[in-house]
C-alpha cells in the first residue's frame, strides 16, 4: 500500500517549518481597485485552518495520473499534503503540498517517477462558471518545480476549455497564466509571463486570482491585473470554451514539458538539476496555500 512507504521519513511539519520556507520576504502592494468587495457572494473558501484536508471540498488525485512527462507520482498521504501553523506571513495555518524523492516505487513502470507529490481538486464536489478564483502563495526557489493553480471543466480536454492562474517552473522571477482549449491547447498563443519588479518574486505571498466573465478573462498578482484575454482574441483560433463549469485545481508537479523547455535540463531528470533533487531530499522544497476563495461574478 502506498502508505507503508512513508514510515522512515521525518516530520512534514518540521521540515516545513525549517530554512527557507518560514522565511519573509517583500511583497507587492496590494491595488485596492483589483480586490473583491465585501458585498461580493462568497461560493467557495477554504482557509486551510483545521490541520485535515477537507474532503466535502477536495479529492485527491493518485497514481494512476500521468501527463506531460512529469516526474513524479501522485499520492494521497501527509508526506506530500499536509498543513502547517506558525508560517510567517500566514493568516493561520497553510496548506503544504511538496515533493519528496522516492525513485524505485512508483507502480508505473513507464514512468519510473523518482518523486512523489501532491494534488488536490474539487472536481465533482464544487465547481462554478464565471466569477473570480484566488488564492494565496507562497513558492520555492527551485530550478525544475511546477507548481500550479488552475481551472479545468468537466469533460474531455482541451475541449472543455482550461484557466491556468499560476504556473511556476522555477524561475523566481516569472509566473506564467494561460487558456487551453479546442485550437489553442498545449503551444498556445494565449499565454503570458509575467515578471516582478525588482525586490520582489516568487517566495513572498502573494494573491493570484482570476476574474472571469463570458466576454473576457483577466489574470491578477496582488490585485494587479497583468493580462486580459477577450472572447474576440480566443475566437481567433478556435471556440470560446470558457461558459462552462469549471473545478479548482492546486498541485506539486516535477520537471516534464514546461520546465524542460524552459532550462533544457536533462539529468538527472526531465527539467530537474541535482541542486532541486538534493533539495527535496532534505525537505526545503513546497508550495504553501494560505487560502483559496471563489466570488460569483460582480452584480
């Protein structure tokens, strides 16, 4: 059983709260003109305060998931999902999705994943269409991570239309967003980075959020928004698939096609270094989640 393989390594909490993950840094401002209001209806939150994944919110994905050459492996267990107090900066407890090395059990003989790590969705328990996604966090500084959140609706891909709000693949200095769908899916022209200003990256907190409607779909950082797509520019490629439902998405993944084409690494592992692996081996490598929330659309 995939649970008797964690019994040798240390404490998620004690490794989560050493180094660099606990440490502060600066942080954007926040603009008050990209912020929900307080008569805004609240859909969905989770504050991520009671220590336990909460499952009449999430599911958690397993093994069996395999896309984009990543290099690791799903699993359900506190290794890899788990929640921490005492974060500095965090309004409570965080969630801690991370990796951790384990070559030689993965039961994919394909993959061979050296990693092991985290995803949490809320497909079949909450989902919405239109309206604003955030969520609060805090990533690693590590050459070859792809850690992600994201929209995904509820049929076959790409048709169903996919809302990347943040992807990081370890350039601290960068996040990227993107929209998927029937046209427009996997090299899509429908993507953008976005660079902090000097000072400021990935390893403060900070809020990435989505505002989204059936005209336009704009990306925000700290209420900032840094890039809008219009329903005219995707129906440029192909069709509009963004007036559907749409689940939550928070993941760990491992090197694969992103990070690769981004660094061209090759070894140890598809897009990861050995600085990134002997980092998660000694447990410095997580994303943090202090909250994710869900608004219905304005008015």
């Amino acid at each position: 059983m995939i649970r008797t393989i964690f019994t040798a390594l240390p404490s998620a909490l004690a490794l989560a709260t050493a180094g660099p993950l606990s440490a502060q840094s600066t942080q954007m401002p926040t603009s008050p003109h990209g912020e929900p209001s307080a008569e805004r209806e609240l859909l969905f939150a989770d504050e991520f305060n009671t220590g336990t994944l909460d499952r009449d919110k999430w599911i958690v994905i397993g093994t069996d998931f395999w896309v984009n050459n990543e290099q690791q492996a799903y699993v359900d267990d506190p290794a890899t999902i788990n929640f921490i107090d005492g974060i500095e900066g965090a309004d409570g407890g965080v969630l801690m999705l991370r990796p951790v090395f384990k070559p030689g059990i993965d039961p994919n003989r394909d993959r061979k994943a050296a990693f092991l790590s985290g995803r949490i969705e809320t497909q079949g328990k909450f989902d919405f269409e239109h309206g604003r996604a955030e969520a609060r966090i805090k990533m690693p500084a590590n050459v070859g991570v792809w850690p992600a959140f994201w929209l995904l609706g509820n049929d076959k891909w790409p048709g169903t239309g996919e809302i990347d709000i943040m992807e990081y693949v370890g350039e601290k200095d960068w996040v990227g967003v993107a929209l998927h769908g029937p046209g427009y899916s996997g090299e899509t022209p429908l993507v953008n980075k976005f660079f902090f200003p000097e000072g400021v990256d990935v390893t403060s907190w900070h809020t990435y959020a989505v505002e989204w409607t059936d005209r336009q779909i704009d990306f925000l950082i700290d209420g900032h928004v840094h890039y809008r797509v219009t329903r005219p520019m995707v129906e440029n490629y192909g069709d509009w698939r963004f007036d559907n439902e749409k689940y939550l998405i928070l993941n760990f993944a491992m090197g694969g096609a992103y990070p690769f084409k981004t660094n061209r690494i090759e070894e140890p592992y598809n897009g990861v270094p050995q600085d990134t692996v002997d980092a998660v081996k000694s447990g410095e490598v997580a994303m943090l989640v202090d909250w994710v929330r869900v608004y219905a659309p304005e008015g």
